[in-house]
C-alpha cells in the first residue's frame, strides 16, 4: 500500500487498543499518544489479496488477530507475510 510512508510515526508507537469493526469493514488502533488509524480492509484485500488463498487469510487475520494486521500493513510487511503461504483461512475438512 502506497499510503505506509504516512504512517511512519505510529507504526514504532504501542497500540494501546484494536479491534475489527464489522460495521465499517475496518481495522481500527487507538496508540499510547492517542492518536488513532482506521484501516479500509476492503482497500487491503484489493491491494494484497490477488489469490482466493490471501484473500482468505486476510480475512482471518482481521478477525482474529486484528493488531498483527494492523501492525503488518503499517510496517509494509503484509506482502511478504501472504507470500509465506499460510493457511490459517483455508477451511477445514
């Protein structure tokens, strides 16, 4: 996502909360200086999520561990973690 470089000063800080809002389809973190970011994840599964395989673990990165996504986009990380193949999205037989 081009728009990382903005986020620079926040991603080194402590979120001190996260959570998913399903309402806005948006990753949302408060930090310790209480400034806040909402992430459209909508944006990032366009951005990102080129395979029904990213576009599933995506989801269940935003789910259930909403602060890792937070901090993966805001590091420019998130690519390279959906390149690592996992499968935490994939269903269950």
């Amino acid at each position: 996502m081009k728009q990382n470089r903005i986020f620079d000063q926040n991603s080194s800080q402590k979120a001190r909360s996260w959570h998913y809002n399903m309402d806005t389809n948006r990753a949302e973190a408060q930090f310790a200086d209480d400034s806040a970011i909402a992430i459209d994840c909508l944006a990032i599964e366009d951005e990102y999520g080129n395979t029904p395989a990213q576009r599933a673990e995506l989801d269940w990165l935003l789910y259930n561990k909403p602060l890792e996504c937070v901090q993966l986009v805001l590091s420019g990380e998130i690519e390279h973690y959906l390149s690592l193949g996992c499968d935490h999205g994939k269903l269950k037989d």
